[in-house]
C-alpha cells in the first residue's frame, strides 16, 4: 500500500487536473478507500477510470465512508467508471455522477 500512497501522492495528484484516464491496476484495497475518499474536484478532465483491486485481496466497502466517497464529485467529464465489486456490493453504494454517466 506504502508504494500507492506515495504513487498518488506524488505522481497522480500533482497532475489531476490534467488526466483523461486513469487506471489503478493492482491497487490495495485499503488504498482504493484511501483512493475514493480524496477529496472533489481534483479531476476536472477525468473521462474514465478503471480501478483493479487483486482477487487476492479483499475488500469490504467499509459502510457510512462510502457515502463520504467524495472522490468522482467535481469531475464533469466524467463518463465511464469501471471498480471492482463483489456480489453483495452495487455502485449504487458509491457517490457517483450518475446523471453524466454513459458506462459503469
């Protein structure tokens, strides 16, 4: 997780105003949480993100944060998200932009 904290940090935020597409391939689950809570509108342009959690790992979405999932508000592009669930999960579950939505 120390490896994606650090990726973020200092790799993906200095730049999200500027990134389209984002794919986080492999991500922890504890960093996708970490991930979903950033705060709104760091993505202005983001128009897709595709987020990978290994099958290897497990996540629970760990219930009220969800609803604080304030990561994909402020992101007018937005179109396509694609995230990880399991059956007991729905994207209903997250904060989405479901009205500029055009795949999930």
């Amino acid at each position: 997780m120390k490896n994606y904290q650090s990726f973020l940090r200092e790799v993906v935020l200095p730049q999200s105003h500027r990134i389209t597409f984002l794919l986080l391939e492999f991500i922890a689950a504890n960093a996708f949480e970490g991930f979903l809570l950033l705060p709104p509108g760091l993505f202005d342009e983001l128009e897709c993100t595709m987020l990978c959690i290994p099958e290897t790992s497990t996540y629970e979405y760990p219930g009220p944060s969800v609803d604080q999932a304030t990561v994909f508000q402020g992101a007018p592009r937005l179109q396509r998200v694609t995230v990880p669930l399991s059956n007991e999960q729905s994207l209903l579950d997250l904060a989405l932009p479901w009205n500029q939505l055009t795949y999930s």
